[in-house]
C-alpha cells in the first residue's frame, strides 16, 4: 500500500516538475505556485486542526513567522535563501510548540476558546513584530537576495519549489492519517477525556501535530517571502490566511489528507478566475456564499463526501470469527485472594462538595467486587479518580505495586487498568471496529495497527457486535453502544476492568445477557469492580461488596449479609423515626 | 522617556473611556447570542458596519442622523431574525455558526464594497463638530452620544433580563433549552426575539461607528479581535460585561498610547485575552 502510494507521489512529482521545460508563459508557473502554495497552508493547518477538531485560527502567525525569519536572515545576515527555509520551519514549530505547551495545559481550553486565543496571538505577534527592529514599520525588501536556479527562470524556480514542498506535505499529512499519531489526534476530534483514558497521550499528540503543522506553514512562509520579495506586517498578519484556510479544509474535507487540496486548488482557482476577470469582490462574496452552502449541506467536504459515497458501496467482509473461540486469558490464572489494587485515604471536592471523603478500599486478584451506595455517594467519582479522569486531592491509589494517584490518565490505561462509562461515550466518527481497535494500540500491550484490528474483531464476536464493525456507533441501539462500551474496555486486555453502570437503562433479557458476559469475562481472568444499581445482578455476580455513603466506605463484605445491615438499610432507605 | 502631563493624561483616559464604551456596545449583541444563543455570531461587525453605511447614507440625503434609527433598527431586527431563523433551520452547532457568520461577513463585505467601494466614507453631520469643553478637558459630542447609548442600552438589557417575565425566560432558555420548553416557554419564539435584538444593537452601533470614525470595508475585521477579547472578559452572556471590560480594554489602551507609541496599543487587549483565556477558562 505504502510502496504504490510512494509510487503515485513520484510518478506526479516527476510529471509535475517536468512542466517548466516545455516553455509554459511564466504566468501560468506563477498562479501553479500559488496553488501549490495554498496547498501547503491548508493541509498543513489540517494535520492538527483538521484531525483533531482543534482549529487553529492563527496559521497566519506560524506563515508569518516563517516568512520573516526568512526575510531577517536573507536581508539582514546574508544566510543563502535555501538555508533560510530549515530555519523558517525551526522558528514556526517552536513558536507553535511554546505555545501550544502553555494553552493546551488548560484542560477546559477547547474548541471555539483555542480559535480566539490563536487569532488574539496573531495580533500580538503582529504588534510585536512591527514596533520591534524585526520589522519597524516600513517592511523588509529582498529584491536583493540573491534566488538559486533550480529551473530555467525564476517564476519555474518557484514553482519547482512550490511543487516540491506541496509534495512534501501531501505525504507527510498521509502518514500522519495513518499512524498511531493520525488514531489519536481523531479520537481526541470525538471525545478528547475518553482518548486519554483510552491510554492517547493527548497532551503530546497536540504538541507534536501543532509543531508539524506549524512548521510546514513556517517553510511556505519562507517561500512566499522571497516570492512577494516585499514583506510586510500588515499583509503578513492579516486574517485572510487563517480564513482562507480554514474555508479550504472544510470545503474539501477536515477528516482526509487529501481534502484541503481540493479546497485550496478550487478556491485559489476561483479566486484568480474573478480577479482576472475584475470582479473580485464578486469573487470574495462567492467565496463566502460557497463557505455557507457547503457547511450546511455537505458538512463532510466535498472529497469527504465523495470518500464516504465510495467507501459505501465497497462493503467490508468481516473474515468470519467463532464466537466461541474466545481471547486467550490476559496473564496466567489468577492467584485469588491477593490484593490488585488499594486505594488508602481517598480525597475528592468539587467546590465544596467533598465527593470522596477519604475512601479506603482494597480490590482482590479474581473477584468481583461489586461497589454499591445511593445516588450521589461517590460511586461514580472514585471511578473517575482511580481511572485518572480526576486526580484525587488526597490518598493513594496503588495498583500493582505503582501508585496511580500521580499518573496522567494515558499512563495509568497502560498499566492494565480499563473503563466503562455509565453513559457510553464512543467516538462518534470512527467506525465500530476502530473504536474496539484503539484501546489494544495504545494499551499495555500497544499493538500495531493491524493486529489490533484482528483482537478488535475478537472482542467484536464476543460481545455479540461482529456484524455491526464497520457501522459507525450512532448506527447502534443503547444495548449495543454499551457492549461497544465494554468491548472497548476489554480490548486492552485490562488486569483491572471497572465497569461504570453498564445494566442500566436494559431490559431484563439484556440484563441476563450482560451477566453471562461478565461471568465470561472474569473466567478469562480479568478481575472486576463494577458500580451497580441493579440489585439482582449485584448479588448474582459479586464475591464482595463496598457500600459508600457520602463519600465514605459505611460497610463491605459478603453481599448479602451486607445489604442487611441497619446501617446500608438507612443509607438506601432513611433513618427510621423511633 | 517623559512622563505626560497630567491635561494629557487626562484626555488620553477620557478617550479610553469613549472607545471602551464602543466596544462594549459592539459587543452587546455578541455576548448575547454567544452566551445564550450559543452562536458565535462573526456577521455582528459585518453588520454594524453595513448599519454605519446605511446611516452615512440616509444622512446625506438629509436626514437626521439618529433618525435614521428609526429606519435602521426594524430593518436590522429583521435581518438578525431572520439569519437566526437559517441557523435554527439547520441546526448549526456552536463552531460553525462561527464559519457561516464568516461567510456571512465576506458576503456583507463584498456588498458594502460594491454600493460605497473600498474608498474611505466619512459622514458629515452637525453632531461632528460639537465639542463641549470640561475644565481643561475636550469632550467631542457624538462620543458622548456613543457612551450614552452603551450605558443605557446595557442597562436597560440588563434590568430587562433580570426583572421582567421575558428576560427570565430567556435565561432559563440559556440555561437549558429543553427543560426551558418543557416548562412551557418558547424557545422558537424568544430566541428569535433575541436574535433580533442583537442585530439591532448591531445597528447602533453602527450609527456610533459612523458618529465618530472615518468608514472603510475593510475597517471590520479592525475590530474583531479587540471586542471578542471584552466579550470574553466580561463574561459571556452578560449584559453589563462588555461595557466594563471594554471600558477597561479602552483605557488601558489609551494610558499604553499615552506611556508608550499608539502602535503599541493592541498588545494590551489581546494580552489580557490570553491571560483570562489561560487563568480562567471556565469563564467563557
């Protein structure tokens, strides 16, 4: 796949770079180059903000960068032009790095939030460039520097070079796409908290796509410069990048590599057809009216939609898997009765409400332990606190001898411990089987692609859901998402499984279902704690049981004798008035 | 570097205060549908200055220029009912509302260029000339007009929202949609109404941009960045927001100018943009 695709991207390279040696009117290799330039800015800007839902509003900025570190060195230390470019990258990457290492610390700094804190730094930028000896006001000229002769003149030079990096990007966005980078950065697009959860180390995701992204702009900002050869702050740092590219990518498609090359060849096409023909404010207020049309009727691109038509009609065969041929057990046989994990003196307050009030709790090797209290007892928040969601204000979570309270969510996945969630959180626009695959890639066991997808089909026939693999989870009834819920978990063949309420909201038959599933479950080894309301499938399923009240541990021990004692009676019930 | 006199200072401040006062009234509209539409609605300064443009224009046919108000404000009404009437038809979600209002604005944009061209337009009025003198101080009219308006406008949003039976609909509605029509409110109906009233304050606005400032299509965008980051300090939603963190932005804007070079000034909006966005994101 790789070798054909490499393939393709030198076959069009050497066409391409062919087309300066036939005599072509310097013209045409200049609005060329300004296609491949607009090419590189919008897949460049897509490979973060595309894939990972984070939209960048401040892709000028990094351009802008770019373009006048090449202008500084070429004008101002006489660095040859082509030496410039590697530095335009390095400055825009860094610059993106710095600051993507302050903002995305922010947990609740998302979406709309990351736009205006990247077009507000625009401007800053800006203003610190123009009253700074960088620029100073009057702009940078390199009509002087000094151009190689990489094609026969220089409007072919440019195109060669626009060419090359267009290329370049193409294929870097494609691998990325491909990669565990390309899984992740999409998963965090559907649900950022699952992802990490998941064991995606977000945080580092985020950095190292914004400083690819921010590079490659940085380089076709290094171009650009020697090509307008007159640089300014106020055609530098002005919105028309961010937007245009913005405008790009969801034209022809945020969640392809190839779609911001269609949008940016058609609106640069577009864009030139009505200056040339002097309706350019014609052409801007089309530009526009496209823009709205495609979001609200073809909110998937344009190659998007196309990718999506083709893949309906090519329906994937599932290689046929015996239900009964289950995963092999995840470590040897359990030995009973040691303890797994211990949580001591567990601490969590929301504002005041102290939502774990210093929990003591020790979970065996091989049981099930089943954690019961009423509503708003801490049930759900120890979940959330253990699996790394929250990190607990006090307390010490051990889990196999390593203490998780410190560890970022991602780490904790990877130690062997997996979730569900009451209300099951798929991402939305990756397939079934993409969903069940992800957990096994950046799992303990962190498996390659391929093999991933096999032990997610697996886990696919276990749960009953094989038929349902390339559905996307919108597709699927409440029943299904919270089997594809538990699929997920057990795909990272987790030493822990905490389940989050999965037989609420199931039907009597689903619940018999479900708890044939989890008697399955732990015969392979796993050991279990789940939250439950359900009494029937508490007692049905439990070694022991933990009863919280208030955030606190009121009792625990043999379910039945514990759900008899006057004190989990009044937790559930109410104190009786004597 | 000299320190400003103190006449100086003074009048820089009072300047401060002006413009804060625009930009609390430019960003009215906005937080108002951001924080309870959940639309982040980019065609509001499109639209202020298609009102500044229209305002221009009735006042050089001789009319007077808040009564052109009388025309702006039904027709703008109109317009922000109807753009919501599109929004809620395909339900656009919070992020793209931002793309088709930027849609918008390019469209908006490119008419105002096509009527009045990319020159610049400058409204002659008898407002422009009157200037009040307090102690050492200059105080131009229509600046005052624009405080004046900015104050009463969040005011009277402010009271409305807070005591009369609409206003607290509204905010139920901004709370939780749902619920806010499970318990027998409008929702079609009001946030139609809302729209409304924040294309409106668009026009207003407008009429004060064309009071006071030389108008150019590409001047829109001028002002994006500096009014979203007192939309965003003030607090989304909040009627009274816009106007002190604006007043705020204006005059440390003015003191910047006064201590340093003009070219200075917009360091200081989007610096404190980044700091809140950075410090307290929970805030929007």
């Amino acid at each position: 796949m790789r070798q054909r695709a490499l393939a393709g991207f030198a076959a069009a390279g050497l066409t391409l770079s062919a087309v300066p040696f036939f005599g072509l009117p310097a013209f045409y290799e200049s609005f060329l180059y300004l296609v491949f330039h607009w090419i590189v800015l919008a897949v460049s800007w897509n490979i973060f903000s595309g894939y990972s839902g984070y939209f960048s509003f401040g892709h000028g900025a990094f351009f802008g960068a770019g373009m006048y570190t090449t202008a500084t060195l070429a004008t101002k230390a006489d660095v040859p032009f082509l030496w410039t470019l590697p530095a335009a990258a390095l400055v825009a990457a860094l610059f993106g790095i710095a600051l993507g290492a302050v903002a995305f610390r922010v947990r609740r700094l998302r979406g709309e939030l990351f736009a205006l804190l990247t077009l507000a730094v625009t401007f800053v930028l800006a203003t610190i460039v123009l009253n700074t000896p960088i620029d100073g006001g009057p702009g940078l000229v390199l009509s002087a520097v000094p151009l190689p002769a990489i094609g026969p003149s220089p409007s072919s030079t440019f195109y060669l070079l626009g060419l090359a990096l267009a290329l370049a990007t193409l294929w870097i966005a494609r691998e990325v796409q491909r990669s565990k980078l390309g899984t992740g950065l999409f998963a965090i697009h559907d649900d950022e908290d699952v992802a990490e959860v998941l064991g995606v180390p977000t945080y580092r995701y985020k950095l190292a796509a914004f400083g690819l992204s921010c590079g490659l702009a940085g380089v076709a900002g290094g171009i650009q410069a020697m090509f307008i050869s007159y640089v300014t702050v106020g055609e530098t740092f002005s919105i028309a990048v961010p937007l245009y590219v913005v405008l790009m990518s969801v034209l022809g498609g945020s969640r392809h590599w190839f779609g911001p090359a269609v949008g940016a060849a058609g609106v640069t096409a577009l864009l030139y057809a009505f200056t040339a023909g002097d309706y350019a404010v014609a052409g801007r207020a089309a530009v526009g009216l496209i823009l709205i049309l495609v979001i609200l009727f073809l909110p998937e691109g344009i190659f998007g939609q196309a990718v999506r038509a083709l893949e309906r009609r090519r329906v994937s065969v599932a290689p046929a898997i015996d239900a009964a041929e289950l995963p092999a057990p995840t470590a040897a046989p359990p030995a009973e009765g040691k303890t797994l994990l211990e949580a001591r003196g567990l601490s969590k307050a929301f504002r005041g409400v102290q939502a774990l009030a210093g929990v003591d709790l020790e979970v065996r090797r091989g049981e099930i332990l089943g954690l019961v209290g009423p509503n708003g007892s801490g049930k759900s928040t120890l979940i959330n606190v253990v699996s790394g969601h929250f990190r607990p204000d006090s307390g010490r979570i051990l889990f196999e001898g390593r203490d998780l309270a410190a560890l970022e969510a991602h780490r904790i996945a990877r130690t062997g411990l997996a979730r569900t969630y009451q209300i099951p959180r798929p991402f939305a626009h990756l397939s079934v089987l993409e969903n069940v695959a992800l957990p096994a890639m950046f799992g303990r066991d962190a498996l390659p692609r391929a093999e991933a997808e096999s032990e997610a089909r697996r886990w696919l026939a276990f749960t009953g859901l094989a038929a349902k693999a390339a559905a996307l989870p919108g597709e699927l009834n409440l029943h299904q998402r919270k089997f594809l819920e538990l699929a997920r978990a057990l795909a990272s063949r987790p030493g822990l499984l905490l389940l989050d309420e999965v037989f609420s909201g199931l039907t009597h038959v689903e619940i018999d279902d479900a708890i044939r599933l989890i008697r399955a479950i732990r015969a392979q080894g796993a050991t279990i704690v789940f939250v439950e309301h359900v009494i029937r499938a508490v007692m049905e399923l439990t070694d022991r049981i933990v009863v919280l009240s208030y955030g606190r541990v009121i009792a625990e021990g043999d379910p039945r004798a514990v759900m008899r004692e006057p004190d989990v009676v009044a937790a559930y019930l109410g104190k009786p008035h004597a | 570097m000299a320190l400003p006199s103190l006449t100086l200072l003074g009048q820089s401040l009072l300047s401060g205060l002006f413009i804060g006062a625009l930009y609390g009234l430019l960003g009215l509209g906005l937080s108002l549908s951001w924080g309870m539409l959940r639309q982040i609605n980019l065609a509001h300064f499109a639209l202020a200055f298609l009102g500044a443009y229209l305002t221009y224009q009735l006042a050089g046919a001789g009319m007077d220029p808040l009564a052109t108000l009388a025309v702006i404000v039904p027709c703008f009404f109109a317009l922000g009912v109807l753009m919501h009437w599109l929004f809620a038809r395909f339900s656009v979600s919070t992020f793209n509302s931002l793309l088709v209002s930027f849609g918008l604005t390019v469209i908006i944009e490119a008419l105002i260029q096509w009527l009045w061209t990319a020159d610049f337009r400058r409204m002659e009025s008898a407002y422009g000339e009157a200037r009040f003198r307090i102690g050492a101080l200059y105080v131009a009219l229509p600046e005052l007009l624009t405080l004046a308006m900015a104050v009463a406008l969040s005011f009277a949003t402010w009271a409305a929202l807070r005591y009369t039976y609409l206003g607290k609909a509204m905010r139920a509605i901004a709370e939780d949609a749902p619920i806010a029509a499970a318990f027998g409110i409008n929702v079609r109906a009001l946030s139609l109404l809302l729209s409304g009233l924040c294309a409106a304050f668009a026009g207003v606005a407008g009429l004060c941009l064309a009071l006071s400032y030389t108008l150019a299509p590409g001047q829109i965008y001028a002002w994006l960045g500096v009014v979203f980051a007192a939309v965003m300090l003030g607090g989304l939603g909040n009627p009274l927001g816009p106007l002190v963190a604006g007043i705020v932005i204006g005059a440390s804007e003015a003191l910047t100018m006064a201590f340093t070079a003009p070219a200075w000034a917009p360091l200081v909006s989007f610096s404190l943009l980044i700091v809140v966005l950075l410090a307290r994101p929970g805030r929007v």
